[in-house]
C-alpha cells in the first residue's frame, strides 16, 4: 500500500529539517571549539576553499574531525573540508579577515573553508588585496571593493607570465600571482622591480633549490618530468625548495640565476629562447653551451674559484670522463686539456673527481689548483625566467 502524498510530503520536509538543524549544531560545535582552543573567534566560509597550500590531506573524516587534525597539526592554520566526500584538507596558509574571501578562495558549493588560527607567514597577496579592498571586518564582516581586481589577481585571470602582468600593470609589485599551467592555473611568485646583474622586472619564478640536498642534483628525475615538486613554496623567495608548473609551460627569452651564501645573493642573466625549460633539459645528450665570461660565473658566489685553463659552460654540461664536474646548468673547469674536470659552479651539479663534494647541488667545487684555491660552497639557488 502506498503511503499518501500528504505524508510523503511530511516526511520530505521533517528530513530537510533534521537536516538544517544537525547543520546549524555542527555550526555551533565548531565556532564554539575552535573559540576555545585558540582564544579568539576563527571564521567559516561556506563554498569556498584555499587552493595551492595543502600539508595534508584525509579522507572519511567528519567535519568536526577535520577540525581537530588541524588544531593539532603544529603548521596547520586553516583547512578545507569537502562536505559530499568527507574530505579534509588541512592548510598550511589562510586569510587575515573573512573580508578577503572573495579575493583570494575559490569557488566550491560542497566546501567550506575555516580559518582555525591566526597568520603568522606573511600574506597571501595581502598588498593588492589591501589596496582594493576597505572592510568593515567586525561581526558583519562586510567589504566594499574600490576597484576591480587586475591580470593575475584571480584565476579567473591568469596571466601568461609575470611579464605579460607587468606590461599590462605597470604598477605591479613584487609578489604571487595566478599564472597560466597545464593542467591548472598556478599561484606563482613575480618578481616585478629590477634584479641587479639580471635588468628589468617581470620575472617569472621557476625552481629554488638547496645546495645541501638532493632533490635537484643532476641525474635527478625533476629535470626532466611536468611533475611539480612543492608549489606551495613557489609564491615567496624564502629558502625553501620548489618546482613549479612554470618550468614546462612558460615560454621564454632570457634567464636570471641567483645564488644565495651567507646572506649575500648575486645575479647573472643568460639570453637563450626556447619553449619552457623543460624542453632545455628534456633531450637525452643534449648540450647547449652558453658564452658568458668566466668572470660572471664566478660572480655567483664570493670568493668562488674555478680551474680555468679550459671551460665548458652552459646547459646539461655532462662530460664522459666518470665523475667529473657536471652541471645542468653551470660551467666546468679543467686543469689543462678538457677531460678531467675537477671544479664547476652551477645548478643542478655533481661529480665527486679529485674529492669533490658529491652531495654539493647548487653551488662551487674547486680541486686541482684552481685559480682561487680549493672551494666547497653549498648555495641557495634562484631560477627566473623571463
């Protein structure tokens, strides 16, 4: 016997109202831990999550246990959580104000987002948000917008390089920005003012990397792969390692290296056109040599040395000899005839010929009477493109 539609209808509305009502509970239970834990009121967002800052990620997890994982996470600051999967991101970033939500979260009728604990690694793109953006960020949390957002603000607007942003915005500040990626839009940081040894701004950031470790040593797959490695890391120029999607996407004509020791950076630029740089490394054997003087190589790092009676510079610098100086992006110095190097300075290095450093990926080795004494200098290293 089937029931009467009065009744279905009953039945409809008493479940859609259980609904809103263990909603508006959750509501509850959530502002009310996260005020307790933190000693401040956090906020939440419907239908808007963070995107490009995950640390972590669980799956089938409540909401309310999202939000401990993240109170309990020591970098945790914020989390994104998938209403329809249970799905729970956990953040390593936030807003400062609920009144930036349109600015800088994204679009998602199953998330919500919630800022758990205040911001305390600087802003996300804070000083253009700022500027267009007078808020009233009281209870109401209210915000009026002075202006419209520009190229490279939102997704919705990517640039297709931070000098595409630059020529179009002339008032662009040094920061993060939304570029164009395969397969997604990247949040990628600009340097806009000039960079000495390099020349004017609107560079594109491409990879940091840290002399002391190996994620970028030579024969390392990074080099040759579209696999971003840590994007997150890639909107700032803090010491901290990153690929981003820039390096298989964005075309180019020139190129800014820096390299970072004991506080002090220096700047070289490279003039060479090509696709991406993956397309540089991506070519099995490929060499592509370079026509710098020695001198700017050695600008890199002070006090650098080198063996200079013969030098090899440029990309993919791999010599035959087993564990000679190599570099995917540097120059090599041999003592005499070009065979045995025993001394390079670059990016993306090897070789341990001689008592070379082998575990040095980003800096200077010189064995073998080079021509400022025997070097060991692990770097901190910048790639730009433009």
């Amino acid at each position: 016997m089937s029931l009467p539609s009065t009744t279905i209808s009953m039945e409809k509305h008493a479940r859609k109202t259980l609904s809103l009502y263990t909603t508006s509970v959750l509501y509850f239970v959530v502002f009310l831990y996260s005020t307790s834990v933190e000693g401040h009121a956090s906020f939440t967002i419907k239908e808007k999550f963070l995107f490009g800052y995950q640390i972590q990620e669980n799956f089938q997890t409540d909401w309310i246990g999202c939000l401990m994982k993240c109170q309990e996470h020591s970098e945790c600051v914020s989390y994104n959580y998938h209403t329809r999967k249970n799905f729970c991101q956990l953040n390593h970033h936030g807003i400062e104000h609920a009144c930036m939500a349109e600015d800088v979260l994204h679009s998602g009728s199953p998330y919500i987002f919630q800022q758990v604990k205040p911001v305390t690694n600087g802003r996300l793109a804070s000083r253009r948000i700022l500027q267009k953006c007078s808020c009233n960020c009281g209870a109401d949390n209210q915000c009026t917008s002075n202006n419209e957002p520009g190229v490279g603000d939102t997704p919705e607007l990517a640039a297709q390089s931070c000098k595409d942003i630059l020529q179009r915005r002339s008032d662009a500040t040094d920061g993060p920005y939304y570029l164009d990626a395969f397969p997604n839009k990247t949040f990628t940081y600009c340097h806009m003012t000039e960079i000495p040894g390099c020349g004017g701004g609107g560079w594109t950031l491409v990879i940091k990397m840290d002399g002391n470790k190996q994620t970028f040593k030579y024969n390392s797959t990074l080099w040759e792969s579209m696999a971003p490695y840590k994007s997150h890391n890639g909107v700032d120029l803090k010491e901290k390692e990153t690929l981003l999607p820039t390096y298989w996407y964005t075309k180019f004509t020139r190129l800014c290296l820096g390299m970072k020791h004991d506080g002090n950076t220096s700047w070289i630029a490279i003039n060479y056109t090509a696709d991406s740089l993956l397309s540089v490394f991506r070519s099995p054997g490929r060499k592509v040599e370079t026509h710098l003087d020695v001198s700017q190589w050695k600008s890199l790092l002070r006090g650098s040395s080198l063996q200079t009676a013969c030098t090899v510079q440029g990309f993919n610098i791999l010599h035959k000899a087993p564990e000679t100086a190599s570099a995917r992006i540097g120059i090599t110095g041999f003592p005499g005839n070009c065979t045995t190097s025993a001394s390079r300075i670059g990016f993306g290095t090897g070789g341990t010929f001689y008592g070379m450093d082998g575990t040095n990926t980003c800096g200077n080795e010189a064995k073998n009477k080079p021509d400022n004494g025997e070097r060991s200098i692990k770097a901190f290293g910048y790639i730009f493109i433009q």
